[in-house]
C-alpha cells in the first residue's frame, strides 16, 4: 500500500480479511449527484478497489447545496469525471472509471461486467426497476436508496428478490424536484446504503434484504418494513 495505516481506523470494525475483500470488489454506482456523491466517496474511503462511475449530467449551481463533489470551480463539468478527479485523490490506491452516459438495457450489461455489487442512486422509479431486472440478469445484488426533502427509502435486492419493482414499479419520477434536497438528507441515505454494501462484500447477511428502510429525518423516525 503506498500509505501504510490508511486503513488503521476501519480495524475492529472490518478485519484485515474484511479489507482486502474490499480491495478486491468492483462496484458500479448508478447516478453520482446527491446520493451517489456521497456513496462514491465513502466507498473509496473504505478502500473498495474499483468503482465504476454512471451518470449523464453535468454541475449545475443547484447542485451545490448538498452533491460533494461540487464545487464552485466545476460549473458546467461532467460529474462522472470531476468525482473521478476527486476520488483519485481521496484515495490513489483504487481504480475509477467514469461512464458519460445514462445508464441503459442495452448497453449497461457491458460495462457491468466483472462488478460485484451495484448502488442505485437514481431519481427514477422507471430507470431504477429496468437497473435491477438487468443486476438480476447478470447475478448481481443491488442496493437501492432513493431520497426527497427530510426523506428517503433503503433497501437491497439481491437476484431473484425484484425488491425495487415491487416499491418502484409504479412508474414515473421521484419527488426530489417536488420536495427539494437538503443537504444532509443524501448524506444520511448514503451512509446506510454503503453499510448494506460493505456487509455484502465482505459475506455479511444485509439488514434490508426483503424490505426496505423508511426514513424520517423530520421526526427522527427509522421505521423497517418488510416486502412480502
């Protein structure tokens, strides 16, 4: 490792066997604004080895108020690259490839392949169930999060579930641009989405396997409900 005790704090927590699971994984983070930000972040602070980056969109000043790697100087640039610039220097240990694109059927198998694990951090009900009928494709588990306001709603499908067609299969977008987004609410959802995906990695059973996780950050309500 080039800096010898980057991963001091994690032990305990994750063993050394725990740590190079982590090196060892591959995972694709499906939208990187608010949530998906956040989720690429920690992953490359835990020091998973390769993350693959997919989004569409460029900075906008809107996004300022709670999407990490904006900043006033990246107006205007793809946010795939300017969180692989980023990552590259939060941690020179792991691999980032950044897709310009919004992730398809058609095309998505491709890039998926050799990952371990996907994070869905999309703002679409449609988008998000055509994301986890092609991980189930492919055998890959999947962790979705979605979040509007003091809100949001976590969960894990692993292949066979179809978890996120049963929550999401109505169609349609979310209500982010209805509700708005805070900037602790991604935060907070992409620290649980990240939990459920180390203990994936590293053979752990997840929490929200078959049901999902409401969260309410104007009561301070955590409320798990099951998908029958």
């Amino acid at each position: 490792m080039v800096f010898e005790g980057r991963y001091r704090r994690n032990k305990k927590t994750l063993t050394d066997e725990d740590q190079q699971k982590l090196a060892n994984s591959a995972v694709a983070i499906v939208g990187c604004g608010g949530l998906g930000g956040h989720i690429a972040e920690q992953l490359a602070r835990i020091g998973v080895g390769k993350l693959i980056l997919f989004d569409g969109d460029r900075f906008e000043i809107s996004n300022l108020n709670r999407q990490i790697m904006a900043t006033e100087l990246n107006i205007g640039q793809w946010k795939v690259e300017a969180a692989q610039e980023r990552l590259k220097i939060v941690n020179s240990e792991i691999h980032v490839d950044a897709i310009k694109g919004w992730f398809r059927e058609d095309t998505g198998p491709e890039h998926l392949q050799g990952v371990n694990l996907v994070c869905d951090a999309l703002d679409s009900r449609e988008t998000r169930v055509m994301l986890e009928r092609v991980c189930h494709q492919m055998n890959l588990p999947l962790v979705y999060a979605s979040i509007a306001g003091w809100y949001g709603q976590l969960g894990v499908s692993l292949p066979g579930d179809f978890s996120a067609q049963w929550l999401f299969g109505r169609g349609g977008n979310g209500v982010e641009k209805t509700w708005g987004n805070p900037a602790f609410t991604p935060g907070v959802l992409a620290c649980l989405s990240v939990a459920e995906t180390v203990k994936i990695l590293i053979g752990r059973q997840p929490s929200l396997r078959n049901a999902w996780l409401q969260v309410d950050l104007l009561t301070m309500e955590f409320e798990r409900f099951k998908i029958k």
